[in-house]
C-alpha cells in the first residue's frame, strides 16, 4: 500500500494494522479448521478400524 496524496502517516499505519490483525485471525481460523478436519479424519479412521464387519459396503449386487 502507498501513501496517497491525502493519506497521512497516521492513518497509513491504522489500515496496515488492522490488515495485519485480520492477515492473523484468518490464519488462525484456518489452522483451527485443518486442526477440526484431522481430528475427524483420524476418528472416521478409528471408526473404520473398529468396524465389525470391515468387508461391509466394499460390494454389491445390483439388478434391472
């Protein structure tokens, strides 16, 4: 971002905070949200593992 004619040094430094600030949360949002999908993977995986019947939906018959 440049400095415009009409933009102070005050006001420059206010837009580039606020633009770090929501460069951070949105880092965090996503790193929250990669966080959320390998928990679920690793209990979708767990769930798998535990399976009674492991061949269960791995085939079927189908007839018209």
């Amino acid at each position: 971002m440049e400095l415009s004619d009409g933009m102070s040094i005050e006001t420059y430094a206010s837009i580039n905070a606020v633009n770090q600030i929501m460069q951070s949360v949105g880092t965090a949002v996503l790193d929250k949200s990669l966080e959320t999908m390998e928990q679920q993977g690793a209990a979708i995986t767990k769930m798998m593992e535990q399976s009674v019947h492991p061949n269960l939906g791995g085939s079927f018959d189908m007839s018209i």
